[in-house]
C-alpha cells in the first residue's frame, strides 16, 4: 500500500506544530488519537511494571537487603527529575522524535543523532528480551493450564522458542502498525489486568506475612537508604532500579497523536511514574514481609528463585488456583510492553528521517493508519534478526546484552535533561519556576544518570559482571555495551556523507527558544 512522505516541503513552518519553534515539522501522524488516561496506560504498559517486578525483586534484595524499598524510591528520584525535563521540552517542542529533536536543538545533529541512537537500540534490545520472557511464560503457563511438564518444557526447545518469539514480535508490530487507536484498546485490557492481580498479591502477601519462618515485621528502616551496607551495593540495587522505572517516555513519543501534544504526554508521564512507584512500593513491602530478603527458602534474594520471584511465591502466597493470574499477568506484562515499546523506537526513527538524519524511506507514514509504517516493520524485523542471531550464538552474549541496556538508558536520558537545562538557559531566572523546572531538577537528574553511567561502565570492565564471560580479558558486558555505541558513531559518520546538510545544521537548526510564555 502507498504510504505518505513525511518529508516537509521547503514551505513548512514552525506554525505547523502547536506550541513548536522554528524547524520543528509535522510528521502526517494521527493526531487526537490519545487522551490523558491512554497515554499514562501506555506510559505503565511500556515499563511492564509485573515483569519488571518478578525479574529484580530478588535481585535488588540480593544487593541491599531489607533496604530494597528505599531503593526504590532513590531509582524513582532520578527518574522524576529527567521527567520534568522532558514536560519542559515537550511543551515547546511536542515534537516525536523527543530525545533526538531536543538534543540536536540544544547540543547540535552530532549530539542529537547519538541520543537518538542510544534511544533506538535501547529499544531494540529491550523488545527482543521482552519477546523471549513472554515466549517463556507462555509456554510456563500452557504447562501450569496443562497440568503437563512436557508442554512446560518446549520452552527448553531452541527451535520452538525462536519460532515462538517470532510469532509474538510479528502480532505486537502488526497491532503497532495499525496505529494509536488499536494499541490504546488493546492496554487497556492488560494493564488493568497487571494492576489488579498486584492488588491482589500485595494484599494476599499481607495477609500471610507471619505464617513462614522467613516473614518479617514492617520497619520504617526499610525506607532508609543510608541503611544499605555499601556504597558499591547500592550503586548496584540503583542500577536496577532504573531499569525498572524504564519506558515511561513512550507517552512523549506518541506526543504528535495525542490531544493536547504540547501538555497531556508531561502530564501521563508524571500520572505513569506515580503508579509505578507506588506499585513497586506496596509489592516490594509485602513480599518482604511474607517471606524476607535472604537467601534461604522462599527469601527473596534465593538465588534458585531471584531471577523469577514471582513463579516461586505465586503458590505460597497465592495458593494454586489464584497463583495462576501471576503467571498471566508476567505473560500479560512482556506482552504488552512488546507491544507498546514499538512506539519510541518507529517514530523516533521516523523523526530522524523527516529531519534527514536517516535515509528518508522510513519518513512515509502509512495512508490509512497513520502510522510510521516502514518504520514500525523495520524495528520488528531488526528486533527478530537480533534475538534469533544473539540466541543462536550464544545466550550468554544474549544476556550481556541486557546487561547493557543500563548503559543505554542513562545514556540518552541523561543527554535529554541537560539539553533541557541548556535550552533553556535564557529563560532561568526570569522566575523560580522556570530555575527549579527548567534547570535544577534536569541538571540534577542529568547528573545523578551520568554518575550511575560513568559507574555502570567501570564495573562492566570487569568480567564478572553479568554472564561471567569476557573478551581478551575485558568483560564483554563493556564490550558490547561500549560496541553498540561505537556501531552509531561508524553508522553517524556515513550519514555525514549521505546527508550532509543536516550535519551542518541547516535542516534542524540549533537555537535557544523565544522568551514568549507559552503557559
């Protein structure tokens, strides 16, 4: 099917995009597909708060113990700060590429084109390890529906899996593909099902707490965390803390197709990391006081259990008949956010290519869907190719790569608050407001993700760091990690040549933004 140019022609103008300066241009998305509410769910959606949770309680408990909670709340702090970052931005720039756009606006194409790519292949790692833990409990639950181990165990197949993975990443572009309004119905549904069945758990976990040798009593020292034994343990337990604060920015990037572009994605990204701090909070309490944080039994930093809390407390707490619902909404979780997360990574990629930082073929939006077609397809494709080669290869490169998205995330979202600090630096003292929003809570959000970066890579010298492999001594985590930034330099230095004027500047120019009070 023809899909349409979202190329501007040489007459477009910053009037276009309401509330955008100049060089900022539409993109022929479906505008008004989104309100408030869709956009938080799918904010919530991306993160995938039940996988996230199943997948580090134990091991944030490993690292910091009882001080788990307070964890928490120092990775949601961060977070937070970066976010109100991005509400600034977006209210003058409602622009899709977000990251990619802002940046090139305040640091110049060379800066922007990186944060675009750590943005891009963040996003790409994260769907192919999301596609794998939806496969995974797809099948964990055939054989808990079964009753049958051998059904359960067709995940242990290589071929079925890939095969399994495949068929998920196709549904989730094909759903992404047919645009906003589909994506929005869908999340509802999902995200409404992880949040009750957490209900459910917290208060199930509440209600046991004292009947296992390893339950604990409430004390408000779990929310201190000062408490956590060292530095080094906590710099780890924020690393994955982060992590599962992660994707709430998919409400900006679908900022061109919601209504009121210029304020409502701020605002349901603000509502999104309320929820998930608050869910995180209330989980991380009751499991703790069920069943603890050590290593022995159903303690959560078990090391048979950690890597999935959820699959081993889903009996004890739950019982067998409602423990299934865990098992659904894990699978309800990674598959929603599959789905979801094809959102920044298409029309970042889109934006890229509208401003010519991208060959121009994934600037054509489809006709009838409005959606960046060629780009949704392309990531779904990339996303396949990446799993089935790193899972072919090996899974230990498999998992050093998820171990790298942390690098990533505090890559691009570290750029994004100080291009807004810089942005708006003319604007900073003309009242408190505009100095708290616009330049200190970025700057100090900036900060705290560069310092948890500049950590993040020192301890992935180390071989010991994730898998345990390394190459010529060097942990590989640093390699790849290091690697896929280095691959979007040598991608940025061809487009140089390929399209030279927007490196130069001339098609999104670099500027400061008019001092007219857009509120």
């Amino acid at each position: 099917m023809t899909q349409l140019d979202a190329r501007p022609l040489a007459g477009d103008r910053a009037e276009d995009v309401p509330g955008g300066t100049r060089g900022v241009r539409t993109k022929g998305l479906g505008g008004n597909s989104v309100g408030l509410t869709g956009s938080a769910v799918i904010g919530i959606s991306t993160v995938a708060p039940v996988y996230c949770l199943t997948s580090t309680l134990g091991s944030t408990a490993g690292e910091v113990g009882l001080q788990m909670p307070a964890v928490f709340l120092a990775g949601f702090l961060p977070m937070l700060l970066v976010a109100f970052a991005y509400r600034e931005l977006n209210r003058v720039m409602p622009d899709c590429g977000t990251s990619f756009t802002w940046t090139v606006k305040a640091f110049g194409p060379r800066v922007g084109w990186m944060c675009g790519w750590g943005l891009v292949i963040a996003t790409i790692i994260v769907l192919s390890n999301l596609a794998g833990v939806a496969t995974s409990f797809f099948w964990l639950l055939a054989g808990e529906i079964t009753g049958k181990e051998s059904i359960a165990a067709l995940d242990d197949n290589k071929a079925v899996h890939i095969v399994t993975v495949l068929v998920f990443i196709a549904v989730a572009t094909a759903i992404s593909y047919r645009g906003m309004t589909a994506t929005k119905g869908v999340q509802y549904a999902l995200v409404g099902l992880q949040l009750l069945v957490l209900a459910l758990f917290v208060a199930m976990a509440l209600g046991k707490a004292g009947e296992f040798e390893t339950s604990l009593s409430f004390s408000a020292e779990w929310l201190n965390p000062f408490a956590v034994q060292s530095f080094a343990a906590f710099t780890a337990g924020l690393s994955l803390s982060i992590f599962m604060y992660w994707g709430w920015d998919a409400c900006l990037t679908a900022n061109e197709e919601t209504t009121g572009s210029d304020r409502t994605p701020g605002r349901a990204a603000l509502i999104a990391m309320v929820v998930l701090v608050g869910a995180y909070l209330a989980t991380g309490v009751a499991a703790q006081m069920a069943v603890g944080s050590g290593d022995q039994g159903l303690g959560l930093a078990n090391p048979d259990t950690s890597d999935n809390v959820f699959a081993a407390l889903a009996g004890p707490v739950m019982g067998p008949a409602l423990g299934v619902l865990l098992f659904v909404a894990v699978l309800a979780s990674a598959a929603a956010s599959l789905q979801t997360t094809f959102i920044p990574v298409a029309r970042t990629v889109l934006a890229m290519s509208a401003y010519e930082a991208l060959p121009p073929s994934y600037a054509r939006v489809h006709p009838r869907f409005r959606t960046p077609g060629r780009a949704t397809v392309v990531a779904g494709l990339a996303t396949g190719a990446f799993y089935t080669v790193m899972t072919l290869v090996s899974e230990n490169v498999l998992i050093d790569t998820v171990y790298a998205l942390g690098l990533m995330i505090c890559f691009y979202y570290s750029l994004t608050a100080f291009a807004c600090a810089w942005y708006f630096r003319r604007e900073l003292l003309r009242s408190g407001r505009d100095l708290v929003f616009k330049g200190v809570f970025p700057l100090l959000g900036g900060t705290l993700l560069a310092a948890v970066f500049s950590k993040t890579l020192y301890d992935m010298w180390d071989p010991a760091y994730g898998s345990g492999s390394a190459v010529l001594g060097v942990g590989s985590v640093f390699v790849i990690g290091v690697g896929l930034l280095l691959l979007g330099l040598v991608i940025m230095l061809v487009m140089t040549r390929r399209s030279p004027a927007f490196f130069r500047g001339e098609i999104l120019t670099r500027e400061t933004p008019s001092l007219i009070v857009r509120d």
